[in-house]
C-alpha cells in the first residue's frame, strides 16, 4: 500500500478532493509504513491497521467507493473500545482477531 500511495496520479482529483486526500496522505503513508515493518508484531500491526481504517473510511465518506463497501465494527478490539474495518464483502472476516473469532463484528453502514 506505501508504494501504490506513493504513485497516485493526483492530477485527476478536483481542487477538494486534492485537499481531502492531502490531509491523510502522509498518515496513510505511516500507517502503510508500520504494517509492512513490523510482520513481527501483529499488535503493532493491529494499532496502525486500526488507525488507518479511520483515514480510509473518511476517505471513502469522500470519494465514495465505486461499489459497495461494507463499514464492518469490531466491539471487542482494544479492551473493548471497538474498531471498524472496510471490507468489500458482506460477510464479517474480523481483522483483529482472526481464528479466534473471524466472524465477531456487524456491519454498521453499507458505502455506494
């Protein structure tokens, strides 16, 4: 994901969405960075996937998806605090906890 965020064309985006996409590039960037460097230590690798799910959904709030995209939360992720996911299926494959519980989560909101 770090090199294909690195090759946006930006030249396609309006005045406003150049400006939308400017305010999370470089933490997208990070998030991508981390998660790629840390195969190691999936908790590190949980905390940026987390983090960025947040940009990508303000991102598709945006932009819109091109098809439907399924906001899918996690009640149980960090000590209960939830996190949410995009997902382009509707069935729930829990990125947080896996095998443990692939299917724990809801799809909250369904992005056109």
């Amino acid at each position: 994901m770090e090199s294909t965020i690195k090759k946006l064309d930006k030249s396609f985006l309006t005045a406003d969405q150049k400006k939308v996409w400017d305010g999370f590039e470089d933490d997208l960037r990070e998030h991508a960075e981390h998660i790629g460097k840390n195969a190691g230590n999936i908790k590190h690798q949980r905390e940026h996937f987390s983090m960025m799910s947040e940009d990508v959904y303000d991102l598709v709030k945006a932009f819109g998806g091109g098809r439907a995209i399924y906001h899918d939360h996690c009640p149980m992720y960090n000590e209960g605090k939830g996190a949410i996911w995009l997902s382009e299926t509707k069935e729930v494959r829990n990125p947080y906890f896996g095998a443990k519980m692939p299917t724990c989560g809801t799809v909250e909101e369904v992005i056109q």
